[in-house]
C-alpha cells in the first residue's frame, strides 16, 4: 500500500511541477537590433581590454594577479595557475579578440587542476 501511495503521490509532482507558459521566464533585457550598439564604445573598450591583457601577458601570463604598480605576480592569488587567463576567456571572446583567445585556451589546455 505505501508503494501505490508514494507512486502516485511522485507521479502528482511531476506532472504538477511541468513548467506552464506563466512560469517560464519574462523576458527583462531590451532586444537589441543589428547595428543599433555603440560600436564606437565597443571598440574602446576592447581596445582597453587588449592594451590591460598585453601588460598581463608581458609580466604575469601563466600567472595570477599583476600588481600595476610594481608590475609583479601575486602567485597566491587565484590558487597559482593562470585563473585570469580562464576566467578571462569569455569576455575575451564576446569581445571578439580571436588571438587573446587562442593565447588563452593554448595556456589553459596545459594548466594542471589536479
């Protein structure tokens, strides 16, 4: 008897908890149209992020936490192991800057998590 209880009571669930067109999720962000960006801001700021990535790559790469001012690696930070280079890899990419990508997933293959 507690099996045919717990089955149709585990049966109820899942068919009341199927997502119905009031729970999916509202939309929130303005839908943007081809060419409506600020591509001169959008250049800007990949620029930027090239020019801080380069400094990156000239005193720290492979590493974690440049100091700008004494243009040094913090090792401790990020656990040692180039955690910039992975956790920069998305904006990297969204940003398209193909060989910031390429520098980063070549470092990252070579990266020992264990």
């Amino acid at each position: 008897m507690k099996g045919i209880f717990l089955g149709a009571l585990l049966g109820s669930l899942l068919v009341n908890s199927a997502p119905t067109e009031r729970d999916t999720c509202k939309q929130i962000q303005h839908t943007f149209h081809l060419g409506a960006g600020n591509s001169t801001r959008a250049d800007a700021v990949a620029q930027a992020y090239r020019r801080v990535f380069g400094e990156y790559e000239k005193y720290c790469f492979g590493k974690d936490g440049l100091q700008p001012l004494t243009m040094t690696c913090d090792a401790d930070s990020l656990w040692g192991f180039g955690g910039t280079i992975i956790d920069g890899l998305d904006t990297a990419i969204i940003m398209n800057l193909p060989d910031i990508v390429e520098k980063g997933l070549n470092n990252t293959a070579h990266v020992d998590f264990s």
